[in-house]
C-alpha cells in the first residue's frame, strides 16, 4: 500500500502589478507555512527580479502545473502580520474603487516594506516628549452634550457627524474621546486633510497626552520616520495616530476610534493612483470593526449631511451640533457684501475694500485678501443682466474652450458655438469670467507702498519648514496683507488677523463643476472663521455682481443648514450626488480623437446595454491637460442604485480591459468622482 502524497501547498501572494489576480507559489524550501503567516510579507522570485509581496491565503491546488510552482524565496518576519482587518479593508477598498488589490495592498506600506533591500528598523520615538499634561479646559455645555450622547451609545460602530462652527471646540471634543479611548486600552485614528497645514494640531495632541505614543503618518515625513511610525502603529506601540488620507490604511491591531476632522476636505480624495476617498473608507472601516466614528466639519460635505440630517430622524449619521464659539465672548465674524455692479473694481478690488485694509493698516492689523480661483473654468457671462452660459440639459454650467470657439458642459457632453450677444437682454458686450485678478498683489504693492505684502500659496509653503516659518511670521505680526487662496482658509490662529476679502467669490457660482458653490461656501466659511478672535472683532467682505444670491444670504447669517437643505433640493431635483451615484472614465492620447474614440467604443460596450439601471452620458474632451502633450477626454456613467452601479463597473471594467488601445492610450476609472 503506498501512502498518497499530501497534497501540495500554495501560497497566494498579492503583487504589485496591475493584474486583478494573486499569483502562486511554493512555501520556501517545501517548509509548509499555516496559517498564522497569512500577512506576512514575502520575498518572491518573478521574471529576472525578486519583488515584496503579501501572503493572502493558503491553499491546495492552483491553475499552474505543479512543476511550474517556484518556491518563495523568504518570509519576511521583520514586523508582525497584517491583521485581517486590514485584509478586510484592502479588499474593500480594491473591490469598490475596481483596483488590483495587490496594487492596494502593497501601495499603502511605506516604501521602506515595498522594497527588497533590507530595511534596517530603528526603535520608534514617539513625538510627544514627557511633559506634564496640559489640563483640559471645562466644557462647554455643547461639547458636554455631545460627549454625553456618544457615551450614551452601546458599544459597536456609531457614526456621528459633528458639525461645529470654526472655533466652537471640536478638537477639545475629539481630545477628551481619544482620552476615553486611551483609557480603554485602545488605539485611535485621527485624520486631517493636510497635516502641512495642521502643526498646531499635533503640538495641541501631544501637549494633551504626552507620553502616550502619538505618532504622526503622513507624506511630509522622510521615508525613514514614515516607516519608523507605520511599524509602531501594526506594532501597537502606537496608540494614537494622526495622519492625512493614506493614513486610512494604517494597520491599527486595536482601533477604537475614528476621527475625520474636516471631513468635507476635498484632499480627502485620492486623485491619482488608486482614486479613493479616505473619508469613505474610515466609515467602512469603522463599520467593518464595530467602532465609533466622528466626522467633524463647519460645513460638512453634502453627501454626510444628507446622511445624518435625514428629517424622518432615521439618518444614518447622529448629527451632534456645537452651534457656538467654545472661547466666552468669542463672536463670528460679520460678513458683507460689495456690490461690485455700484463698486467696481479695479484690478480686481473694490474701493470699499481698499479702504477697509487701509483701515487694519492704520491700526496694525492684519487683511487677507482671499483668492478662490484654482481649478476654475472660464464660461460666458453677461454684466448687463448677469446671464450665465448654463446647460439647458443639465445643472451645470457651459465651460468656454476657446482653441475651437465653443461651449461645453462638462457634465453631460452638450455642446454649442460661443453666442455673440446675451440671449436674455441682447447685450453683445458677453465677456469670459475671471479674469483680472491675477495682478492683485501687484496693484495692493503699488496702493500701500509701506505695507509688508506676504503672498501665500503652493509654491512659497512648498514644505512643511517653509510653512511653519510662514505661519510663524504671520502670526508674529511680520506681515500686514496675506494674498492667498485655499490654503489659508484651513484651521489657523491669526490672532491680528481681522479682515477677509474675497475678491472673486462668484467664480465658483460660475464654475463648470457643480460642486463649486459647496466648496465656495464651506471656503468662505473657513476663511471667515479665521477672522477675529476673542478680543478682536472681525470682518469678512465678500465682492459680488450677486449680493442678492442665496448663498451669500446663508454666508451672511453663518447659516450653513439652510444653504445645505436648498442645495439638496437642487440636487434632488436634477439627481446629482448625493441622490445619484457617479463613476467617471477618462483616457488620455496624444491625440483628443483617441481619446474619444475609446470612450465611444467604451460606451458601446455590452456592460451598459445588460445594466439599464446605469445610464451614461457623451464623451467630453477636458480642458488640455497640463501633462506632457496628452490630451484627456471623460465620460460619466451614473445611477440612482450603489449597488447596480457597481454590478456594472464590474462588468465593464473587465470589458474594457479586453479591449485592444493605442500604444499611447491611457486610461482609469474613477468611482464617486469629486471634480468634474
Ligand atoms: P474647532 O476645532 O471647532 O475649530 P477648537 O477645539 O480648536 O475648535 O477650539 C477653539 C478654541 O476654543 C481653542 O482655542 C480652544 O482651546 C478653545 N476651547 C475649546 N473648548 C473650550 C472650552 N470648553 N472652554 C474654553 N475654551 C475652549
Ligand atoms: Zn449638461
Ligand atoms: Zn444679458
């Protein structure tokens, strides 16, 4: 009687290759693996080269011959395994955004673990150093509540949404739960949209708990400490950790908590790459582990809002509101409007304006001249009656693309040559949009010859050393007038700071992408919110053609709820997110006519004809895109069921993938699409 072989052992290693498969091999030297090394990281032999890749799974048998089956050549054991959490979370995230998976596993470690020279691993030092803890203020009786209805909750996933104005004591609400949590023998997450821009954050997390293991995970760090802290954090030596988008993917054996501070920030989302929404991936994963989450916002994202404001009480999210400025005395600032059609600018500022910085300057203090025109489109208008090139197929707006002298809507395709006079008043003086700001800083130069003019944008707060030194000095009062855009409307204290300008907030009322008003409204929001401390009452003045436009009527009543409801309505009706739910394709060519015609042909794809719950729109070229001499064109696919849409990307996504491209073509899909 001869005795039959055991059967072979496979091990199923995600790769970092674009190929939605795991790829198999034979455990090292035929020593059978078990299953305690699933998560290991492993050393393979593929083609010429070794590559680093993750052991998903054991198995029995694999489509390959067993002779062909090559051996691993190493286990890495350097750090533990990854948990299955993060299994979970890897496999969700590939599956939702249609990723490869080894792709989205091994993109989230630290170049340091990708890589097959050996790492050297140095101890972690956490930041905080063994200072005494700095006492918590009292609460407020908002933040008491809020705090009284979490604790209330049984254990197991929670999603709140906290919605607070810009200075009402969120972060004292996220500090006293990550003290809870600390307590509990637990480790925390806490997100941030760009920790370039947040220092004060970490200082103020680890003067609260020094000693407690904060780490910080995020892309301004050297490769070094980013590896350093991410094995602290799988280690669970880390106990609270705080970090940008990437940072979602952190493997946290003993989470207890979530927080998304800012969680309408659009650099929540990935925009290349893997194009995920981290905001979107900590509710999986606080749901995925039965834990609390926390998305804190001024002005929260409408698809969150939506969420947790439902008026049948039956909202997913638990709305919790901090309605209030936590400092006693501390006011919002008063908010105005410059008619510009009475006031009218020149070079770009009003004389109401000019005189209102003149004022700060007298009195030593500071005036943020706010920009809000990054990633806006031209389109047509007409001063005269304020007509705007609008879809009539669709909400959006028709975006000016000059090189064929034609209007375009980004959204559903539709097209149309430019018109010569205003079809509502017959005006013929129709201009393009936004122009004339560009030379602001100069033209405050020359008006306020002594004044100390600091411009503020990308490029001068390019590293996080430049930016500290930046904030530095403003807050140090070594500058008179800031000139910036976004970047200064994120949570800083600018104690002189007491006047805001925006001098083109109606840009984004004209923008091609419908979500312009949302982040128009939540940038005013902020950037008003940096207006005026304590003692120091602030103004915000906001230059408009359309004093009269709902949403300036919110701005100036610090109103979010009711610009919220108003817009949801107007999404509602025109089945936009977060009524609807959108993918995006887009291919880039040397030549816009194949870009197109991919998207044509991906468009006769079978996928759309078997989903007829999925419609999809006409291929629309972008505007030239900046890379080099590639030309990019979209098509949109949307549907009023999650579920179906994503039954059909499938599908589609395995299409397209079979369909032969030019050599030269590019292309990917975008699930939940945040710009158009
Ligand atoms: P947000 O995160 O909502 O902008 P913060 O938590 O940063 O608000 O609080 C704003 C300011 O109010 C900070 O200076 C903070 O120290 C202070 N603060 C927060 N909570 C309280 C409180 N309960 N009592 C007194 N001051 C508070
Ligand atoms: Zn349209
Ligand atoms: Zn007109």
């Amino acid at each position: 009687m001869s005795e039959q072989a055991p059967p072979e052992q496979i091990v199923r290693v995600a790769l970092d290759l674009p190929l939605r498969r795991l790829f198999d091999y034979r455990p090292p030297d035929d020593e059978p693996l078990s299953a305690g090394d699933i998560g290991y990281r492993v050393c393979v032999p593929f083609g010429q080269r070794q590559k680093i890749g993750i052991i998903v799974a054991l198995g029995s048998d694999s489509d390959l011959p067993p002779g062909q089956l090559k051996p691993l050549t190493a286990v890495l054991r350097d750090v533990p395994p990854l948990p299955r959490s993060w299994f979970r979370l890897a496999t969700f995230c590939a599956a939702y955004y249609h990723a490869p998976l080894g792709q989205v596993m091994l993109s989230t470690l630290p170049a340091g673990l990708r890589s097959v020279a050996p790492a050297r691993p140095r101890p972690h030092r956490a930041l905080a150093e063994r200072a005494p803890a700095q006492a918590p203020p009292s609460l407020t009786a908002d933040q008491q509540l809020a705090l009284r209805v979490m604790a209330a909750n049984a254990p197991g996933f929670h999603a709140y949404l906290l919605h607070g104005v810009t200075g009402s004591g969120k972060t004292e609400v996220y500090l006293r739960l990550i003290g809870r949590i600390l307590e509990a023998g637990l480790q925390s997450l806490l997100l941030v949209p760009e920790i370039n821009l947040t220092p004060q954050l970490e200082e103020r997390v680890a003067a609260r708990f020094p000693g407690a293991g904060l780490v910080s995970l995020h892309s301004g760090l050297g490769e070094a400490a980013r590896s350093r802290n991410w094995r602290a954090a799988l280690r669970g030596e880390a106990r609270i950790v705080l970090g940008t988008r990437l940072a979602v993917f952190a493997p946290l054996p003993e989470l207890g908590l979530i927080v998304v501070d800012e969680e309408h920030d659009a650099s929540y989302k990935q925009q290349d790459g893997i194009r995920y929404s981290a905001r979107d991936l900590a509710v999986f994963r606080a749901r995925d582990n039965g834990l609390p989450i926390v998305l804190g916002s001024a002005t929260p994202s409408l698809e969150s809002w939506a969420n947790a404001a439902a008026e049948d009480g039956r909202g997913r999210y638990q709305l919790l509101s901090l309605p209030q400025r936590a400092v006693e005395g501390a006011r919002l600032p008063t908010v105005r409007t410059i008619d510009t059609r009475l006031d009218k600018p020149r070079d770009g500022l009003s004389a109401t304006l000019l005189m209102a910085i003149e004022q700060r300057l007298a009195h030593g203090e500071q005036s943020l001249v706010f920009l809000n025109r990054r990633g806006y489109a031209p389109v047509m208008t007409c001063v005269a009656c304020g007509w705007t090139s609008h879809c009539h197929r669709c909400a959006a707006n028709l975006v000016l693309h000059l090189a064929d002298h034609c209007l375009r809507c980004h959204h559903c395709g539709y097209q149309t040559r430019v018109s010569r006079q205003c079809p509502t008043c017959g005006n013929q003086d129709l201009s393009a949009f936004g122009r004339g700001t560009q030379r602001i800083e100069a033209v405050l130069g020359e008006r306020f010859p002594q004044a100390r003019i600091l411009r503020v944008d990308r490029d001068s707060a390019s590293n996080r050393r430049h930016w500290n030194a930046l904030l530095a000095s403003i807050r140090n009062g070594e500058a008179d007038i800031l000139v910036g855009t976004q970047m200064l409307a994120k949570g800083h204290d600018f104690p002189r700071l007491t006047l805001v300008g925006a001098v083109a907030p109606d840009a984004a009322l004209f923008a091609a992408d419908w979500r312009a008003p949302e982040r128009l409204f939540a940038q005013l929001m902020q950037v008003a919110g940096r207006a005026g401390r304590a003692e120091w009452p602030g103004e915000v003045l906001l230059q408009t053609q359309f004093p009269d436009h709902p949403l300036y009527q919110a701005l100036l009543r610090h109103d979010y709820r009711s610009f919220a409801a108003m817009l949801l309505r107007e999404r509602e009706q025109a089945r936009f997110p977060p009524y609807a739910y959108q993918a995006m394709l887009r291919a880039e060519a040397p030549r816009m006519a194949e870009a197109l015609s991919f998207l044509a042909a991906a468009r006769a794809c079978p996928a759309l004809d078997r989903n007829p719950q999925v419609s999809s729109y006409d291929p629309v070229p972008m505007r030239l895109s900046r890379r080099a001499s590639l030309e990019r064109a979209q098509l949109l696919v949307e549907s009023v069921s999650r579920p179906a849409l994503q039954v059909f990307l499938d599908q589609w996504v395995s299409e397209l993938e079979a369909q032969p491209v030019p050599s030269r073509l590019h292309w990917h899909l975008e699930v939940d699409p945040v710009e158009l």
